[in-house]
C-alpha cells in the first residue's frame, strides 16, 4: 500500500511539476502546448509499452503487476494532462475530437477494465475452486461426460427413467455448456436456485436409490456452477481488453496524426 | 478435478498466447489434444491413432484423454473413434490483435482516404481542422482556407515534409490585413521602444492562438506575460508599479490657449460675465462623447457669447499710401489706366498725401523697409500704377512669388478688383481714396489710405491663411533683411491684440521638423486629441459614470494657480510648458485600482499594439458587375 502510495505521489508530483512548467511557459508567452503535450505522448507510450511487455514475458523487465499498477497510475496521469494540454475538457476541431473521443474511450473502458480487476479475483476466490480458462471447455465436457454416465448408470440399475428424462428435458440443456452468464457477472446466484429449483421438482417422484443418483448429479451441478462463475468472470477479464486495446491503438495512430499536423502546421 | 490435472501426462500445456488452438472447446467438447502445427492446421479427426507394437496393431490416445481406445484400427488402418474435427480457432489474443488491427487500419484508412478525397480539407470531414476560428478570421479565410495562414495546407507530402523540417511564420499571413505603426514583429511595434535592447522577435501566435471557436479568448495578457520582457517587474499598480513622471498626463501642451486658472478664478467670478461663464467643467466638456480625452464643446457654444465679437475687430491692412518724397508715377500711364480727366502739368512741389508707414505685409511683399521712404518709394509707387492698370494682378503674382505653392487665390479670396484699382487709382493722383459705404459685414474693402481685411467670424478661411502664410514665410527667407521683414509681418499677424481675427490668442502654434529636416511653424487650427503616449489608454467615460458628474473631474484634476500657463505659449516649442493642472499621482488612481477594488490588469491602461488598425483594402467593396444577358 506504501508502494502504491509512492507511485501516486510521483505521478501527482509530476503533474504538478508539469504543470508549473506550462504555467510558466505560458507567463513567458511561450508554447505550453509542446511541453504538456510532450509529457502526455510520454506518457501514453508508456502506457502502450505494457502491451509490448505482455508479449515478452521471458525478458526480466520487472514483474506483470507492478506494470499494472504503473499502468493504472500513469493512465490517471494521461488524464490530467490531457485536460492540462487541451485546455479544456472537449476540444475544438473534427480529428482532434476524434482523438479525445478514443482516448476518452479508452480512459473508461481502463476504468471499467480496473475496477474489473479489483473485483472479480475477489469473486474468484470466493468461489472455491480454481480453473484455467482455455481449460473450463475441457472440465465442462468432463463434467457433462460423467453427469450423462450417472444417468445412464441410475437408468440401468433402478430401471426407472425418471430421471433420465428429466436430465434431456432439463439438466442437459444446463451440462451443454456454460450458462447464466450474465447473471454469473454481477455475482447473482440465479443457476445455483435454478438447479435447486429443477432438483426439487423432480424429486419427489425419485425412488430412494434414484435420489442418490440424483445427488450426484446436484454435486456435479454444483461445480459447474463454480466453473460457469468463473468462465464469466473470466471472460469479462479477457475481454475488456477487445476494446481496451484496440480503442488505445487507435488513439496512439491518431496522437501520432495530431503530432505530424503539428509538425507541419505549426513548425 | 483433478488436483495433478497441470502434470505433464494429465492435460495439454496451454498457449493462450499462440494465434491458434485447435478446438472442439468452442463447441463446448472435449478439447483436441492436438496441434495446431506450424501451417495452422490441426490434424485429422481421430482420436485414437494406430499404434504398432509387437506385432500388432492397436489404436490408443494419450493418457488424460481416456489411454487405450477399446476399439482396434479397421481394415484401412484408421482408428474407428472419432470425434468432430479439430478445427483451429483463433486465440483470445489473436482476436484482439485483429480487431486491433483493424481499427488503426480503419483509422489510417480514413485519414488517407479524407486527405485524398478532399485535399483541400474544407466541408465538415476535415482531419486536420484543428478548430473553428474566430468569427472575423473565418471570414477572411473562407476563399483560401486553411492555406490563408499555412502554407503546406493540401500541397501534397512533399511540401508537408518540407514544412517539418522548415520554420514558418504564420504571423506574415496577418500582415495581410492588420498594421500597426510599426513592425508586427518588433515588440509593441515600436523601434523607439527597444532601442539599445536585446528583445526577442514577436510573432503574432504568441499571444493570439486561434482555433478555439468564435470568441477569440487570448486577447488579454496577464500580468506575468507582461513580466516576461520587461525588466522592471512588479506584481501589479498597487504594488511595484512605478510612480507616474512628472507632469502626468499633462506633457504636451494644449492645442488651445486656454487658461482655466484666469477663466475660473477671474473671469468667470466677475459679475460682468458669471452669468455667461459655464456652472461646472461639464458647461464646456462634452461628458456624453468622451473617451480618453474629454473634448470641449465648439466656439460657437462656448467661447462665442464673450470672444465672438473680437474677431470681427482685428484687421489685417495689405496695403497702406506711405508717404513718399517725390512721385515717380507716369502721369499718362495713370490717367490712361484709371481713365481720369487729364491733369495740368504743373511744376508744383510733391506733397504726398500720406505721412504713414507702408504695412508691413507690403514692406515684406516689396522687401522695401517700411522706415526709408527713399528706398520704399520707387517700388511702391510701381506696385500703385501696376495695381491701376492690372488691379488684383500684381498683388497676386507678388504672393505667390513668395512661397512654392500658389496662395494668392486663397489670401485674396472676396476681394474685389474694382476697389483695389480704384484706390490705387487715388492713390496714384497722390489722392485719399473715397469708399462710397462703410464695410459693414466683413471682407476685402479699401477706405482712405488703407486695403484692410475685416474678417466675418470664426473660422474665417481667409484670416487663416494669412495666419498659415505669416508663418510660412518667416521660417523660409534666405535673405536677413527679407527675414527680419517676414518675421515682423509674421508677428503683427499673429499677434494677440493686432492679428487679424485674433486667432493666435486660442490657437496654439507649434515648431515642427520636416521630412528634410527644415523648421516649420503650424498652428493648432482643431482641438488635438494629445496621443504621444500610444501605448496607454484611458476612458474617461467609464470613470465619470462610477463617480459621477459632480466631483468626478476634481478629484483628478485639481488646478495649479501658481502655474504661468500662458507663458508656455510664448515660444513655439510645444514641449515646454506648465499645465494649469497638477500633475496626477499613482495614488490618485489608487482610491480605486487596488487589489480589493478595481482591476488592475497591465491593460485596464496599456495597449500592446502600436495604434493597430486594417489595412484599407480590409474595406474595399468589390464592385459586382451584373452578367449580361445575351
């Protein structure tokens, strides 16, 4: 937490030198622009370098999260300076709001992608149970596969098809494939009372030895609900980043517009 | 799960970040086991694959996928358990290095396509408009575009990586329509300003930035901008700014004679003229027009009620009958020109009818001196027969001898020729000359021995003249004695109590410098708005409405009785002179413009530009000539 502190308070000491700087740029009617604007395109190269870094996870270029919390703190700092370097919070001029719309854009979708990050590993580990996400297709089929070997199991040994049919009719659709999912998002518990739901009606027209099946099939349900939880959250995880970086590629092309207009147009 | 389900024999090592998987994930299957390989592809649809040993072939499949298939290869050697085909399937990451990509595609695709499609970058879809400009520059912009001030605007990738690696003052472009006084690029565009000192080169963008839309924000300097190049720095009026000089804002002396000491303490006291004299400063300055300086109202308003009858009263003689010792006129010549009865000529002794002195304008005009009847005689007496044959004629070609531009026209404008000749005509028969009425209404007249000018009133264009060619024609004589002549006439014309018309007695005159150098005299004809100090501004408007008609004036103005303001107007040096006011201090401004009042901004009372104005082709109207119709 001191760390972090620490990193804050460097970010806002360099603003405010920043800051200072343009002021007096400004007092000495010179061209603040170039300073504040210099810091800003600094800055959102660093930013962009993390991308980079992700991709080279092998160089010893300082661990993944603390590149995160840099870039979290450095996204704030591109903020203020871009206010600071627009002058305003909405620039005039067509390519130049096309710029701030990306990288005001890009700024939210950072934020709902951090706030994201704060809380779903929470949700994650309340969860109990620890899955890989290129592997939750695999553990899904595994679980349907031994869900369907019980039914088939229970039908072959109670005679009885109750609860097979009850599985095609309902469960199964459950067992296919991950479900609830935007419910699962927002940490609600709508397939977990769904499965409860679906096991309490049937079983009262369960046999003693087909309840025992049926609990089998409620644990196995269980944990699919656990992996279905973590597939959405998951995914929410992943794929913020669809929009997140293809958003601030799109505002670094047009930074480096806004930086050969100004070359040409104001050299 | 499994707890070992990361071991190398319980599942697949995942590569999230490869381009690839090969999946029947996405169907919600069981995963492939396999590839993808190097071309993307990832093998085949089995599950199980054949497997040679000891002399038999089996089918099997790796342990965390079930190990040995029950099922043995068939008749064509392939494994029976098959599953839906491996079909590769981007990554997560592949995916959003596509989508990445497309977009900054997307993105440099429409910039290339807009730079292409309208070069010009007018209309609404212009990617580099930088921002609507002001209300005024768009307008003069809207012919050339953005090409108006910079100059690559739609010349091509040449000319933009020229201009990357050229500098451009966009401030030329702003010469094209504002001037000043001075240079756009020297500081306050005023070289006497900088004089002996380093200063940087002034661009017009540094103060004024465009693009923000109709209002042009960047009009006003702060107090630190200011700070930057001058070296006397200070943090506002109240605090650091120096005292006014002294004599402030009284430098310059006033173009009309006007003692407001004499005028309200004497003149305006004695009962004769109190109920004439003005009941307040108010009574004489226009409150309602005033700005930086509060200008009296005219003469006809003010000044005419006791001045007005003067003018009429000062005359200006042109000529007078001297006295002459001998006649040297040519009897016959006279008598022809003035077709008089022919005298007797007798051996009588010459007694001239005149015991005066020539006037002096004469004197000057002959460069006769008015005191030496011997000297003046002959050319006098020449100038009488010349004005009896030709009248006004002599007396014309003798003005405009003396300056470089003709002013006779102007000087003798009104006079009437018959009169002149006629008096010439008595003066040559040595005779009085009779005027057959009074001049009553002004104007050129002759009476006994005398042509005199009696002006109409104020603004008598001809008083003014002879006023303008006094002054003229003593500062321009090479000769002493033509000099001393002209400066006597000069003085007698523009005398106080003897000019013609009294004008010098309001009318400030002024020593000037020409172009070459030469002194000349000017005088003061209007009421001069006093602008010597360009730089500064100050409106006196807005100060009489917050403090009012009554006690507004006085509180800044206050009269200095011992001044000896009148003898300022003794010499033509117009620098030199003592104000009926006293100078106004630092804190009489401070009442107010301190730091809990009033502003007190560098330019609440300084202006930057040097008298900054449009040049005229700014107001030019294009004349539209209607097409025919053919």
């Amino acid at each position: 937490m001191r760390r972090i502190f620490g990193y804050i308070s460097l970010a806002f000491i360099f603003f405010i030198l920043i800051s200072v700087w343009t002021l007096k740029i400004d007092n000495s009617l010179g061209y603040s622009e170039f300073v504040s604007g210099g810091a800003l395109f600094f800055i959102i190269s660093f930013l962009f370098l993390f991308n980079i870094r992700k991709r080279l996870p092998f160089l010893p270029l300082w661990p993944a999260h603390k590149w995160f919390l840099l870039h979290t703190i450095m996204g704030f700092l591109a903020l203020l300076l871009f206010w600071l370097h627009a002058g305003s919070l909405w620039p005039k001029g067509l390519y130049v709001q096309i710029l701030a719309s990306l990288f005001y854009l890009t700024t939210l979708s950072g934020i709902v992608g951090l706030i994201m990050e704060k809380i779903y590993p929470n949700l994650l580990t309340r969860i109990g149970l620890e899955c890989i996400y290129e592997r939750i297709p695999h553990d899904i089929a595994k679980i349907r596969k031994k869900s369907e070997k019980l039914i088939l199991e229970c039908t072959e040994k109670t005679g009885s098809d109750t609860l097979a049919k009850h599985y095609l009719e309902t469960l199964g659709w459950f067992f296919q494939r991950p479900r609830f999912f935007i419910n699962n998002i927002f940490g609600g518990r709508d397939s977990h009372n769904w499965i409860i739901q679906q096991c309490a009606i049937l079983e009262r027209f369960l046999n003693e030895a087909e309840r025992e099946y049926m609990k089998q099939i409620f644990t196995l349900a269980e944990i699919k609900i656990k992996i279905d939880h973590h597939y959405s959250l998951q995914t929410m995880l992943k794929n913020w980043l669809l929009i997140h970086i293809p958003l601030a590629a799109a505002a670094m092309v047009m930074a480096v517009w806004h930086l050969i207009v100004i070359q040409v147009y104001f050299n | 799960m499994e707890e070992n389900k990361f071991d190398h024999d319980k599942s697949s090592y995942e590569r999230p970040n490869f381009p690839y998987k090969c999946g029947r994930g996405a169907m919600w299957r069981t995963p492939c086991f396999k590839g993808p390989k190097i071309d993307g592809s990832c093998g085949g649809t089995q599950d199980c694959e054949p497997f040679f040993k000891e002399g038999r072939w089996s089918c099997r499949r790796a342990k965390e996928f079930g190990g040995s298939c029950n099922e043995g290869p068939g008749p064509n050697g392939e494994c029976s358990w098959q599953r839906p085909p491996c079909a590769p399937k981007k990554t997560l990451r592949s995916i959003r290095g596509q989508i990445s990509f497309l977009t900054v595609a997307t993105i440099i695709a429409l910039l290339a396509g807009s730079l292409a499609l309208n070069p010009e970058g007018r209309g609404l879809v212009s990617v580099s408009d930088a921002g609507p400009l002001s209300r005024s520059h768009e307008k003069f912009t809207e012919t050339k575009g953005c090409s108006s001030c910079h100059s690559a605007h739609a010349q091509g990738p040449v000319a933009w990586i020229k201009a990357v690696f050229s500098q451009e003052d966009i401030s030329v472009g702003c010469a094209n329509c504002h001037s000043f006084s001075g240079s756009g690029s020297i500081s306050h565009n005023n070289k006497d300003l900088i004089k002996d000192r380093e200063v940087r080169k002034i661009e017009c963008v540094i103060c004024h930035r465009e693009h923000n839309g109709e209002r042009m924000n960047n009009l006003k300097l702060t107090g630190e901008q200011c700070n930057t190049c001058h070296k006397n720095k200070f943090d506002s009026f109240s605090k650091g700014h120096p005292e006014f000089p002294e004599k402030y804002p009284y430098f310059n002396r006033n173009s009309l004679k006007f003692d407001h000491s004499s005028h309200l303490n004497k003149h305006f006291e004695n009962p004769k003229f109190s109920d004439k004299g003005p009941k307040s400063c108010m009574g004489c300055h226009q409150v309602t027009l005033s700005d930086r300086e509060v200008r009296p109202q005219a003469f006809e308003m003010i000044c005419v009620e006791c001045h007005g009858s003067q003018i009429k009263k000062k005359e200006l003689v042109l000529l007078r009958l001297p006295e002459f010792m001998q006649n040297y006129i040519d009897g016959d010549s006279l008598i022809q020109a003035c077709n008089a009865p022919a005298q007797d000529k007798t051996e009588e002794e010459f007694l001239s009818v005149s015991t005066e002195i020539p006037a002096l304008v004469s004197s000057f005009l002959l460069n006769v001196p008015e005191d030496d009847p011997e000297t003046y005689e002959k050319p006098m007496q020449e100038l009488i027969l010349a004005m009896a044959e030709e009248s006004i004629l002599p007396v014309e070609d003798l003005l405009n001898s003396q300056t470089e531009n003709p002013l006779a026209d102007k000087l003798l404008l009104g006079m009437n020729p018959e009169v002149l000749k006629r008096a010439a005509c008595s003066w040559g028969l040595n005779l009085e000359y009779e005027p057959p009425a009074e001049a009553k209404f002004g104007g050129w007249y002759a009476d006994m021995l005398e042509v005199r000018y009696k002006p109409i009133g104020h603004r008598d264009p001809v008083a003014k003249s002879w006023v303008e060619f006094a002054l003229a024609v003593s500062t321009a004589q090479d000769d002493e004695d033509k000099a001393t002549r002209a400066i006597a006439m000069r003085d007698e014309v523009i005398s106080d109590k003897e000019g013609v018309g009294g004008c010098v007695k309001c009318h400030a005159i002024n020593e000037t410098i020409t172009k070459e150098g030469k002194k000349e005299l000017e005088v003061e004809w209007k009421y001069k708005n006093v602008n010597n100090r360009p730089h500064s501004q100050y409106s006196h408007s807005s100060h009489i409405e917050i403090m009012g008609n009554n006690n507004s004036c006085s509180n800044c103005h206050i009269l200095n009785s011992q001044a000896d303001y009148m003898a300022s107007f003794k010499s033509f040096d117009g620098t030199e002179w003592s104000s009926n006011f006293e100078s106004i201090e630092k804190k009489t401004c401070m009442q107010c413009h301190v730091k809990s009042k009033i502003n007190q901004d560098c330019q609440t009372c300084h202006v930057y530009h040097l008298n900054p104005r449009f040049k005229k082709k700014m107001f030019a109207v294009k004349k539209q000539i209607p097409e025919i119709q053919k």
